[in-house]
C-alpha cells in the first residue's frame, strides 16, 4: 500500500511512518518542518520506501500528484499547541482549515477514492463539563473570542469540511478525534504537559504544575495512537464518521508530576502556578478530558496496548540520553 502523511515529520505523523515501513508499505512525507524535525524522520531518509518533501500544504504545487499516487492518505499537519495557538492564531487559522481544504479538494478532484483519516482533536468538545466524552456529546464553545479556542474552531471546521466532501461525493474519509498523545519524539516547547514535567524531572528543576492540578487528563502512548488510526483507516464503516480516539485511563495532572517525579527519582518540587500566570488573559482550561471509546472498539475492536508508567519510563530513558550526550 502506498500512503500520503501530511505533517508525518511531526510527532504522530513520524511514528505513523515507522509503523507502516516496518509492515512493507510505502510512505510519502510531506511536512514544512514548522514544529516537526528532520530528525524524527531521519532514521527514515535512506529507506528506498520511504519518500520526504519538505513543503508547505497551503502552497505546495506535488499536492494533486502526490494523492493521487496514494491508497491511503493520512492528514496530520497542523499548527498544534496551547502557546502556538495563543502566539499565532492567524497561522492556526489558516494552516488547519485550508490545508484541510485543499487536501480534501484534491482527493475529490483526483477521482480515485483513497482511504483518508482526518486528524481531529478532543478540544472541540470544548467547554462541556462532561466527565468522560462520546461523539455525541455536545460541543460547546464559549462566546468572547477568546484565541485560546480558535485551535478547536478550525478542527471542528476541518469535521465539517470531511463530512461535506463524504457525504457529498461519497468518499472515503473518517475523522479521529484525537485526544492527549504521548511519547518519544513529542516536544514541550510548544506547552505538552507530559514532555516539559520529563524535561524538569530528570534536570531536578521545579515541575510546573498550572491551576490546583486537579484537573485530569488521559493520555494515549503513540503507538496505540497510530495502530488506532490504522485500524481507522481500513474500516469501511467509518467512513464519513466521528471517532474518538485515546485512552481512558485518567490522572490528576498533580498525580502525574507526581507520577513522573518518582519514575526519574527526581529532587524536584511540584510548583503551582496559574493559569493566567503561565498563558495570559486569553487562556480557559477544562477540568477533564477522557475519552468514551465505544465506537472505535465497535469498529475496529481496538485494545490499547501501553500504560502511562512504561510510555513516561521511555520518555525519561530518552531525556537521560539527551543530557549525557550533551555532557
Ligand atoms: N498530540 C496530541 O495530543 C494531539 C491531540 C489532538 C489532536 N492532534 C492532532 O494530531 C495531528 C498531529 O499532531 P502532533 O501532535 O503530531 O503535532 P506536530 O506539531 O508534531 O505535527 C504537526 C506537523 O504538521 C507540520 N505542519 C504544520 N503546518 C504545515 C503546513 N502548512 N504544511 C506542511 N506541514 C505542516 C508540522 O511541521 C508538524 O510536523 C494534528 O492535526 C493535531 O491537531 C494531536
């Protein structure tokens, strides 16, 4: 099979690229290497099935070829991140929903009818005080014009513009709303919470833990991540559906730095600081984020395989690694 990654030099996009070279299928990359690196794909490079064009999705003139040539195509790139969407709202604007938009174009246009996984995000449930999320739960979006939310605005824009071109042209497209991914090759610099406690914890500088740390969050380890969007992508009943995708193990963000302090034997302390203090007047937060995951199991009969601990040990193994290399 040979499959399209937008944005595949990015943090999930490069382990779906691992993940379908080792199968034996063919993988072209495109990414601007904007927040993704050369270096998570590097190891990639030299492989005769493996196929990189740094390029940006709102401009690049190999879009149309590069489709068509694809079985499956995988739509990953986005401008990601709470301190992102906060600097550069214009940038998110644009990049998440015309990128979406040309991408979907030129699947309709090309004739052919590739598989397409469109990435998602849990934040278009927005403000709903839910407990847990399924994809019918409403999504509430707060008035105000606060930029925090224009991250989940033009992710719901992006749903819409799938559902349109699906059930307008009978295509073939499923949308994953992602929920919190972690692992190797995710960044903090851009506000993840699990990589900059890893980052603080092995160097023994205080955790910033933002607001009471009370609210939970669940994380997914990328590789259940990318098996769930495989799986995804070959299930025809899919098509021109929502799914949620994560994991429902949940953790107060208190208990993870806690969590990530013990599993580095770390002499950090956890420091509380607020919100407004760390993003300013334009932030909201939600107090829990887990997903229902009903629906990609009735699918797909997707199981994850990882727990939080084991992902958090490899990312501290990896941080380690980082500060001898270093030295
Ligand atoms: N990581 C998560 O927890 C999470 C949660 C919800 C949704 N998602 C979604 O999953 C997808 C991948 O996220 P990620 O965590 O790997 O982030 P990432 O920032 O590592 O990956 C995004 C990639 O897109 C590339 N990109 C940005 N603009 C581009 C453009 N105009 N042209 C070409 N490439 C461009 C970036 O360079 C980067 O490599 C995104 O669509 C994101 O919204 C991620």
């Amino acid at each position: 099979m040979h499959i399209l990654i937008t944005g595949g030099a990015g943090f999930i996009g490069s382990h779906m690229a691992d993940y379908h070279i080792a199968r034996g299928d063919t993988v072209h990359v495109v990414d601007n290497l904007s927040t993704g690196c050369r270096s998570n794909i590097a190891h990639l490079l030299n492989s005769p099935n493996f196929h990189f064009s740094k390029a940006d999705l709102l401009v690049w003139d190999k879009l149309q070829s590069a489709i068509e040539a694809a079985d499956r195509i995988y739509h990953l790139a986005a401008v990601v991140g709470v301190k992102l969407v906060l600097q550069d709202p214009v940038r998110v604007m644009s990049t998440n929903m015309a990128g979406t938009e040309r991408l979907i174009r030129a699947v309709h246009k090309g004739g052919g009818n590739p598989q397409v996984v469109v990435a998602s995000s849990s934040e278009v449930y927005g403000f709903n005080e839910a407990e847990a999320f399924d994809e019918n739960c409403d999504l509430v979006l707060r008035s105000g014009g606060r930029l925090r939310w224009s991250y989940a605005v033009t992710k719901l824009a992006d749903e819409y513009l799938a559902f349109a071109y699906a059930r307008k042209y009978d295509l073939n497209i499923a949308i994953a709303r992602l929920f919190n991914t972690v692992g190797p090759r995710q960044s903090g610099v851009y506000g993840m919470v699990v990589p900059t406690f890893v980052h603080q914890a092995v160097r023994h500088q205080p955790i910033t833990v933002y607001g009471d740390g009370q609210q939970t969050r669940s994380f997914s380890d990328v590789r259940d991540t990318v098996t769930a969007l495989d799986l995804l992508a070959s299930c025809p009943a899919a098509s021109g559906e929502v799914v949620n995708i994560g994991n429902e193990q949940e953790i107060t963000i208190e208990a993870l730095a806690r969590l990530i302090k013990e599993r580095a034997a770390s002499r950090s302390e956890l420091h509380f600081i607020s919100y407004h203090e760390a993003y300013g007047e334009e932030f909201d937060d939600v107090s829990h984020r887990r997903p229902i995951l009903d629906k990609l199991r009735a699918l797909t009969g997707y199981r994850a395989q990882w727990v939080l601990r084991d992902t958090i040990d490899e990312m501290i193994a990896l941080e380690i690694q980082i500060i001898e290399s270093a030295s």
